[in-house]
C-alpha cells in the first residue's frame, strides 16, 4: 500500500483508532489513580581533601578524592552507612530492604555524591536522606581515619540538606497519560490496518482497482429513502441520486461510443445489489434523454421491475418466449417518455433454457430493430448461470457491485464468469457509496436548494398509467425513421 492507502485506512477506520487512543488515555488516567504516591528526596555531599599545601599537592588530592568519590558512592549502600540511619530513626526495617529505596550516585569529574531516597511519605524520605547523609559522612570518616591515629585526610559535608518534596515523583500523571494515548495510537492504527487487510469486501473505486480495470461508469450513493421512492422520478431534479444516474447515462454512452451494444445486460455478483433499481433508473434516465428505451426484466427468480413501475408482471418476456403472444402485444409504455417495459411473465421452471434459447436471441435482435436502447435486468452471476448464458446475446454488460456488501472475491468470480463466455463489459457501477468518506460519490456541487424542495410526489402518485399497444412497433418507429443505435446516431 502506499501514502493514500494508508490515509484511506486511517479515513475509513477512524472511529476505531479515536476509541483506542481514548481508552490508552483512560486507562493511562486509571492508572496514575490506582497507584500509590512515592515521593523523592535529595541530598548532596561534598568530597575534600583536608591539606593546605602548595598548588601540586592540591591536584593531587583532588584526584585523589575524584578517585575515592565512587568507592564512597558503593559504601552508601551497604549496612556500615544504612544501619545507622535505621537506628537513628527508629526504622522497622533491614539494611537490605532500606538499599531498595536508596540510590546514589556522582557526576563525573566531580567530588560531589548525590543520595535519592524514596518513600510513601514525603517528610519520611526527607529524613531517612538526611540521615543516610549523615551516616556516611561517619563512616567515611571512620574509614579513612589512619590506624595510627590521627585525623582523615578525608572529609565529607553535606552542601544541600534533604527537603521533603511538595509532589509525588511517581505516579506522572502527565506521562501516563501521554504514553496511554501513544499505545492506544498504536493499537488503532495497527488494528485498523490488520482490519482493512483482512475485509476483502468492495468499499470504494480503491478496492475495485485490485480486482479490476474495467470502466467506472458511475457510483450511486447511498439513500434512506431510496427504499420507499426508488424510481428516478421520485427524487428531487437536482438532487445527487438524480444527478448520478445522469452522469451514469452519460459515461455508458461514452464507454460504448462505437453503438455496437444497443442492448445492455444489467448483473450484479450477489442478489441486494441493487441491480434491479439501477437497470430501472438508467432506462428512465435514458428514455428522459430522447432515446426509445425498451426495459426487459428478464430476473426470471426474483423479477422487482413491475413492482417499481407498478405494472402487472402476468403476461411479458416469457409469454413472448413461449409464443403465446407478440412482443409488440405485451410491451407497456411507463411514463410520459418513449420508455416501455416487458415485465417478466409467469416465472418458468427452467429460466437458463428460455434466457439461453434462440427465441431469446430472436426476441433481443427485433427490439434492437425498434428501440434506440434495450435494457435488460438479468439475475445475479453467482447464484444463477442465467445471465451469464444471456450475456451472450447482449451486446454489453454492466456489472453493479454493492459497497460494503460484495467481497471482492465475488467480483473476481463474477468478471470471470463473463469472460469465459465471451461477454463484453461496458463497466462497473458502484452502488450504495457512503454518502460521506474516503469512499463518498455525491454531486453536493448541484444541492443547492435541490433538498429544500423536496423529492417528487409519493410513490403512488409517480407510477403513470402503464398501456399496451398491439401496433406499438409502427408507433414508435415509423417507416421514415431508421432505427437508432446506442448512443443515438447524431449524423
């Protein structure tokens, strides 16, 4: 992955990484509570020779007591300094539990020594530093004392007396905190990206680009109320969905700029997609743009287009199949524009045998001589070989892959399947696109007061009076006019 990727990770998952660090935050908080305050005491000694001859002999002792300053910094720690600082006190401990909580130590080319206690109380590690102190300035002297008599050569004083400290040294609240967010950070973003490694599903442009090339006709993003208005002509003129499947008009006659595929199969991978709205809203959208459009739903399992138009589904693609009735009889016109419809028909018990038959074939190469585009809504590629076989017979294929729904596997399958029987693919339309996001498709450039007025009339009010007509060819086409390819011929 590079830079993008990775900021398309840290976009997608960027919940779980802000409930990570906040909880590195809490439980950084939790534990400066839970722990008990230790407070730190200081103290300081100096190291002098006690002479007062010339200048060489002053160097000398300096590096004497240079020399004698770390072996005096080990004797801090023995029982000959710490016993008699428990004595003093009156300790309920040994010298080896006291080592535990003193440390000392000396800065380089110094005689100074540095003594840190610490305990639970801070005026207790003020005194126990203090005396410790004291006691090795004793045993030094005891130490250094000649076995012949005299004074040491050596002597120790303290130049800063143990204070007791205002605040605790530990807990830092502070660092805690810092560090409980730099884990949680990590945490999250680990996850994130361990998460979006192992999510195969199709999120966005970026994830169709591993499995891919083929086109992006278009993405539709995600509606609410696109479950209760579906249809184009339900929402409002200017608004992002309307506005989408316009631009998905525009990008398939570009992507078939040649006219070759008058007739468009419309598929997806898994039932859900959103194939069936798709196929219905690019007939419409097509049929608003002046073209004769002749909607088939061929979903000879689950047919959903004459629920959207509102049509009855009893007599259509499988009652021509079977030679019960003309085309021309069966198709119903929808709406105000040249669009008409052949719902499913009967469902038949055998929907790959009529979908693959030369009546199938027959029936597609006479609408494409009436209708400047044919669109079929075929059922799912994996599920079914039905669009797969009917793919054959179709000039194009646009694939719909749901957002968030279709793995990317799944894709790979589907794409597979249409290649090993030869189909063309026009392209891939992404429906169900966040609406916001790394992975967001939304024309916000045209809403202006789209939103404010609102989407059409309820679903009832915008399903036409659907008709058939026995002479529909001759209506529709007339003699003078030749047919049409797809995209309209404009010369």
């Amino acid at each position: 992955m590079d830079l993008r990727d990775y900021l398309r990770v840290l976009r997608r998952n960027w919940i779980l990484i802000a409930a990570t660090s906040l909880a590195g935050i809490l439980v950084g908080g939790a534990a400066s509570i839970l722990t008990q305050p230790i407070y730190t005491s200081d103290t300081q000694l100096f190291v002098a020779i006690q002479s007062s001859g010339s200048v060489l002999e002053l160097q000398q002792g300096n590096t004497f007591s240079q020399a004698r300053v770390q072996s005096y910094v080990k004797t801090v720690g023995s029982p000959v300094v710490l016993q008699p600082a428990i004595d003093s006190l009156g300790l309920s401990m040994t010298a080896e539990q006291l080592a535990t909580h003193v440390k000392a130590s000396s800065e380089v080319n110094t005689v100074l020594i540095n003594i840190s206690v610490t305990d639970n109380s801070s005026v207790q590690a003020a005194a126990i530093a203090q005396a410790v102190g004291n006691s090795l300035v004793r045993a030094v002297d005891t130490l250094e004392r000649p076995k012949t008599g005299g004074t040491s050569p050596v002597a120790l004083s303290i130049i800063k007396p143990a204070v007791a400290p205002a605040a605790p040294s530990s807990p830092n609240t502070r660092l805690n905190l810092l560090l409980g967010l730099a884990i949680g950070l990590g945490l999250g973003i680990a996850s994130a990206v361990l998460r979006t490694t192992l999510d195969s599903r199709v999120r966005g442009e970026a994830d169709l680009r591993h499995v891919t090339d083929a086109p992006l006709l278009g993405g539709i993003a995600f509606d609410q109320d696109a479950t209760k208005k579906p249809l184009l002509t339900q929402a409002a003129a200017q608004s992002p969905r309307a506005e989408s499947f316009r631009q998905l008009r525009t990008n398939l006659q570009f992507a078939n700029v040649s006219g070759r595929a008058k007739t468009v199969l419309i598929t997806s991978s898994l039932p859900g997609e959103g194939k069936s709205t798709t196929a219905t809203n690019l007939a419409i959208a097509l049929a608003q743009a002046g073209q004769t459009v002749c909607l088939v739903d061929a979903d000879l399992r689950r047919p959903m287009i004459n629920e959207y138009l509102g049509m009855d589904r009893n007599a259509g693609l499988t009652t021509a199949l079977l030679g019960i009735e003309e085309v021309g009889d069966l198709l119903q016109q929808w709406g105000e524009d040249q669009l008409y419809v052949l719902t499913s028909g009967q469902i038949p018990p055998n929907p790959s045998e009529l979908l693959g038959s030369q009546e199938m074939k027959h029936l597609i190469a006479q609408l494409e001589l009436t209708f400047d585009t044919v669109i079929i809504d075929a059922p799912p590629l994996l599920p079914v070989t039905d669009a797969a076989v009917l793919s054959q017979h179709v000039g194009g294929v646009v694939v719909v892959v749901g957002s968030q729904k279709t793995r990317q596997q799944d894709l790979s399958k589907s794409l597979g399947a249409l290649e090993m029987v030869g189909s063309t693919v026009l392209g891939v339309v992404l429906n169900r696109l966040p609406v916001k996001g790394p992975d967001a498709y939304s024309y916000t450039y045209y809403r202006h007061d789209a939103l404010k007025s609102g989407s059409s009339s309820n679903f009832e009010e915008t399903k036409p009076e659907s008709r058939r007509s026995n002479d529909l060819f001759q209506e529709i086409l007339p003699e003078e006019r030749p047919a049409r390819v797809f995209p309209a011929n404009r010369h």
